[in-house]
C-alpha cells in the first residue's frame, strides 16, 4: 500500500503531511525531505504518492485552522518510539484545547514523576506536530518553553486555541 503526501498553507506556515490510508504518520512545518525518516520500518518502506488532499485528513485539519479546534481530536495517528514516549504522545492528545501543563505535568500523565527530561524528548521527537499537541507543553511557571517550529509558531497556536 502506498502513503499519500501533502503539503498545506496555514497560518502558521506550510504543513506538510504523510498518511498511511486515514492514519496520520507525520506532519511537519520544517522541510518534507526528512520526514520519511521519522516513520517506522515497515511504512518508510511503502512508497509514497504526492497528492493534493489527504481525504478525512486535510479537511480536519483546514476546519481546526478555521476555529474548530475539537476537529483534531478525529484524526488517528501512529508514530514509532520508546514506551514512555507512546504514553507521553497519549497524554498529549487528552489536553483540551486552550489549556497548557507543564512537562512536569506531561512526566506524571505519562506514568513517571522523575522522568520530566524524558518528556521535553518527547515533545522534541513528536513526529505529528499540532495533531498531537506538543505545543500544550509549557515549563512550570507557564514560560512557554521551546517548540521544534520556532515560539512564534508556539504561540501563535496557543493563541488559536484561546490558551494565551
């Protein structure tokens, strides 16, 4: 089977996108070179056919960037990683838009209050950027922290979504 790949304009920049059927496995504003690499073995080895759309997918995500931001919430997704990441990327998608924790907060919804480095891994290694919201992930205190994309990227989404 072959995975579909995208690219769309947003406010916030160009997102590009990778599919397997209606199962998101990347999605990036950097560049769409690299992101072949971030999936696992067995989807890297599909090949991948450029299209405009990615159906269910694309039209989510273009109703997300128009205000309703619950539309994410329909897309499912897979990325390969460690155990503790799988259980971080699970708490990220369970914050409500409009909220913020902390990576302290994401350390102990992912099953270990000590492993607060761990989580910032996390958030740096998330593959599915704004579907699975790293960008909710703020240091104690509520200084924005970093984002892979840049802080204006950070922020503006935060902003979207009513958290700043």
């Amino acid at each position: 089977m072959t995975l579909y790949a995208t690219s769309t304009k947003t406010p916030v920049g160009v997102l590009h996108l990778i599919a397997d059927e209606q199962v998101l496995l990347a999605a990036s504003f950097g560049s769409a070179d690299g992101m072949v690499d971030s999936l696992d073995l067995i989807d890297a080895a599909k090949g991948v056919e450029k299209v405009k759309r990615i159906p269910k997918i694309s039209d989510l995500l273009d109703d997300y960037f128009a205000g309703d931001l619950e539309a994410i919430n329909a897309i499912f997704v897979r990325q390969p990683g460690p155990t503790f990441s799988q259980a971080a990327w699970k708490a990220m998608r369970k914050i409500k838009a409009g909220k913020t924790i902390s990576y302290a907060d994401l350390a102990d919804r992912a099953g270990s209050t000590a492993a607060v480095r761990a989580a910032g891994s996390a958030c740096a290694k998330n593959a599915i950027v704004v579907v699975v919201p790293c960008h909710r992930i703020v240091k104690t205190g509520g200084a924005l922290g970093n984002y892979a994309h840049g802080l204006d990227a950070k922020e503006w989404l935060l902003r979207h979504e009513g958290a700043l």
